[in-house]
C-alpha cells in the first residue's frame, strides 16, 4: 500500500507548480507534473480568429486551448492553460508583495520578512530587469507626467520584469519591431530566447521568447533533473492511498478529441492549478466525490479578484501607441492607503495588436446582446481612423479590495445531477477600492487632458475581469480560519499540499506571481528538509 508510482505529484505547472517541481527534483525526488494544457511554442500560439483560443472546463477534450475565461454572474475569471500555466499569459511583472499586505490574514509565520530570501530567490530565477531608459514607451512617459503633475512623482517608479532586453534595440531603428532586431541568446538552463523588440505579444505568446516564462527557466531545470511533464492531463479527484495519495486524470486526445481516464500514485501531492483550480478541485473531492470529507469549512471562502480595473482615456491630439512595448512597466504605488483611504497600486496597461483588430471589427458591427451597451458607448468614445485606439491609455491597476467571495458548487436546477463550480461575491464590499482607483484614473487622466471612460460593465452591472484571482484555499492557524498551515500543507491531510495563488489569504494588491513563487519556494524547502509533517488525524 505504500509503494508509489512517484515522490511527488505535482497538479498545474504554473508559478507554485513549475518551482515546487525544479526545487523538489534538486533534492533528488522523483517528481510528475500533471498539466491539463497543451505544450505551447511559437510555432503554435493562437493568432487567428479560428485557432484554439479558448478552453472548455466541462468538455475539455472539445476545446483545449490557450485561456480558461470563467464567467460566474458578475465576475470574469482569466487563467492560462498550458505548460508555464499563468506565466504564458501574465505580464511579466514580478514584483514583491508590499510589506503591509502581511500585517492582518496571515498566519504568524508568513511575513515580507520572512518571504524576502525566497522574493529574492526567485527573482534571479526568474531573471527580472526594469525597462531600459533608452527604451521608454509612450504610455510609460505619460504616466510619469501624470504622476508629476498630481504631485505623486516619488510614486512613480518602474517594475521588475521578467523579460530580456538588449540595450542597444531602441525605436529609432529601422522598423524596429522587426525580428531582425530580436539578439538570440542561450539562457542558463539551456533555452535559446530571444530580446525584447516592443511588439507587445506578452500577454498572448512571445513569439521571441524574450519573455522569461516558466517553461524556460524553472520546468526547464527540472526536466533537466528528470521531471516528467504530462501535458493535456486533467486531474479529476484525488483520495488517500496508503500515507499518500491517488491522482485520478484524463489524458486529453487532442486529434481525436477524446480522453482516456487514467489515475497514478505518490507519496506527496501539491496542488498548483491555481486560485480557481485547486480550490474547485478540493470542493469537488469533499462535496462530489467525498473522498476528502474532511477538508475545512473554510475552503473556497476568502476569494478576491486583487481589485483588478482597467480603465481607458482618450487623448485627442497625443498619440499613446498601446500595441508597442511590453504590456506593464510602472506604477504608481498608492498601497499606503493614500488614495481616498483605499490602498491601490496604478499600472500602465497595454494590448496586442490581435486586441486592436478584434475591437476595431466589433465597432463596425451591428451589436445585440448583454454587452451591447458597452460596445455603444465605447463607439461614442473613439474616433473613426485607421488606428482607433492609437490615443487610448488603458490605465490598469489593483486594490486591497474585501475578498470576502466565496467559490462552492451548486446543483443547477436545468441540470440536478451536475456540480457547479459557483461564486459568491458582492460589488458593493469592492466597490470602494474599485472606486477609489477609477477616481485616480480620472485624476491622471485629466492631469494629462485626456478623458477617461468608465465601462459600464462596472458603473451598470458592476461586473469585473480578473487574471489575479487570489484565495479559496487560505493560509491559517487551523482549520477554523485555513485550509492550509503556513507550509501549503492541508489540514487533516498530511502529505497535501497547495502551492498557488489560492493559499493566499487577502488581495496584495499588486501582481501576485512573485508572492506566488516566494511562497512555493518556502513551501518547497521546507518539503526537502522534512520539516512540514503533521501528525495523522486522530
């Protein structure tokens, strides 16, 4: 009963998943990182209008692509699906926590004190540079004037970013987001990438590998070491098998559109299919399956969408160009709660040019639906050019919102026999952080005499976008306010382990994948050196 098909089973290969895997293959254990996305390369990063953008959570076998968009009532939910999970479509930001994010929620043990070495750490794995001086976008120099002139200039400052630039590109080049500009270089752990030419992909493939995913540094060292990747593998339950556990999946057929059920065992498990992944697939093991019947009462609550908002400006007669550059490079740090009494972290946004296409066709169409509203407005905004979106600021930004959501399952009534995966989450508890940004947002707007428009999805549905989903699977001092102790290991359930965003017990405020990885170093080390174990359940 105690003999394993594996050490480690590792569920997602995202920023907790991808760095439990290399860390744990360094101290010598036999690791497999379950992955329910495909094994992306250039070669295949969807770009056109039929390739496979979107996965479906109920028939993935049917649709197996690029982004899992949930949508849940009045909240939109945006994750990445394949090896690299949410570092093939985040921003490459990666930056630490601030220091008062840990100051209420957290066990005792978690501090910024605690976290800096593995911050660190994973910083150089990660391998983060700012923006060079000779390479500043547009919208990084209007957000600098808007801070100056709002008095907010000490705010100002650039991000750390995982990405490769070469010094000498700059946009006075002959057209400079040509390839040819891109230097190839071989990384340390063996990946020929290229350097960052500002074609403003980041968020959907970087066809330059200038983007320092996870699939290029810390997957690449682990399977270097030996791990095993399993791409198109969904985990479908998981219940005790001896002192470990027994993983049940379906092996995704892409060509045939077909899955093969399969299960594997392993001493350890750690859960990395992030916030939304790892808290519906426990809900789904004590509610559905009942195979963990013992899991906390607490598990799907404390749920929070970082206070994710983006708001667009329009600026008559200065050009923004918010398709060139890579997607994030400043902020404004507002997170001492500065702003209305809100904590908010401001951030230049930006979107590929596939995004511009898709809005520019949308406003020549006949528009129906619940989104009708929004399409109509936004036409009233933006000039009808060539470019249409040539003079937009896409002002983004997170707050410390409630994160008082709350993902269960439901039976349906059209569909009794179905669990659905539900959230529970009031706009009135986010609206004054939400608020308190798209006030900011006006501010910095006017400041630079540009008009900001607030999408009526939030000021008539009050209806948000996510991709930093945090929570469902928080850390606490027990059972009675966590479902994981300060080490990712799951109440009652010795062995289990949760490494991502889910463990996190409040919105940061800012872009979580450094606080993701610092915590799965942690959780990783800690693993290796035997020190996690708690006792079985009387």
């Amino acid at each position: 009963m105690n003999s394993f098909d594996f050490d480690v089973i590792i569920i997602g290969s995202g920023f907790g998943g991808a760095v439990t895997a290399c860390r744990l293959a360094e101290n010598g254990m036999k690791v497999l990182v379950l992955e329910r996305g495909r094994r992306w390369t250039p070669e295949t990063y969807p770009r056109k209008p039929e390739d496979p953008w979107l996965w479906n959570q109920d028939e993935p076998e049917q649709q197996h692509g690029w982004l899992d968009l949930r949508t849940m009532d009045t909240m939109w939910v945006a994750t990445g699906c394949g090896v690299g999970g949410g570092s093939l479509i985040y921003a490459s930001i990666f930056v630490p926590a601030n220091p008062s994010a840990f100051t209420q929620g957290w066990p005792a043990e978690i501090t910024f004190d605690t976290l800096k070495p593995y911050y660190d750490k994973a910083s150089a794995m990660m391998s983060v540079h700012e923006l060079p001086d000779n390479q500043l976008t547009q919208r990084h120099t209007l957000m600098r004037e808007s801070a100056e002139q709002l008095g907010l200039g000490e705010r100002f400052r650039k991000l750390p970013m995982a990405v490769t630039f070469n010094p000498d590109w700059n946009y006075n080049l002959p057209d400079a987001h040509s390839p040819q500009h891109s230097k190839t270089w071989i990384n340390p752990h063996g990946k020929t990438q290229g350097t960052c030419v500002h074609c403003g992909n980041c968020d959907i493939g970087c066809q330059f590998h200038a983007k320092n995913t996870l699939d290029l540094n810390y997957l690449a060292r682990a399977e270097t070491l030996g791990v095993e990747i399993k791409p198109l593998h969904f985990v479908t339950s998981l219940q005790p098998h001896g002192t470990g556990y027994r993983i049940h999946f379906d092996h995704i057929i892409s060509a045939e559109k077909s899955k093969i059920p399969g299960s594997l065992t392993a001493q350890r498990v750690i859960l990395a299919a992030g916030s939304i992944g790892s808290t519906e697939l426990l809900l789904r093991c004590r509610d559905e399956h009942q195979t963990l019947p013992n899991l906390s009462s607490i598990l799907g609550h404390n749920w929070s969408s970082n206070g994710d908002f983006l708001t667009p400006a329009f600026y008559k007669d200065r050009q923004v160009s918010p398709t060139k550059g890579p997607t994030i490079t400043c902020a404004i740090d507002m997170l001492d709660g500065s702003a209305d009494g809100q904590s908010v972290f401001v951030e230049d946004g930006g979107f590929p040019n596939l995004f511009k296409d898709f809005i520019s066709r949308r406003l020549q169409q006949t528009r129906h639906g619940p989104w009708s509203v929004f399409w109509h407005d936004l036409a009233k905004e933006i000039p009808e050019i060539e470019n249409p979106l040539e003079n937009v600021m896409p002002w983004f930004g997170q707050g410390i919102d409630a994160s008082d959501g709350r993902l269960h399952l439901e039976r349906p009534w059209y569909a009794p026999w179905k669990h659905v995966l539900k959230l529970d989450w009031n706009p009135d508890h986010a609206a004054p952080a939400i608020n308190a940004l798209i006030r900011l947002h006006q501010k910095l707007s006017t400041a630079t005499h540009g008009t900001a428009w607030v999408p009526p999805s939030w000021t008539d549905f009050k209806t948000l976008v996510t991709p930093h989903p945090l929570g469902g699977c928080s850390m606490g001092d027990s059972p009675q306010n966590g479902v994981v102790n300060h080490l990712g290991e799951v109440f009652g359930y010795p062995n289990l382990f949760v490494a991502d965003g889910a463990i996190i017990p409040r919105a940061i405020g800012l872009n979580p994948s450094c606080t993701i990885a610092a915590l799965a170093e942690r959780i990783a080390e800690n693993i290796a050196q035997g020190t996690h174990h708690q006792p079985n359940p009387s």
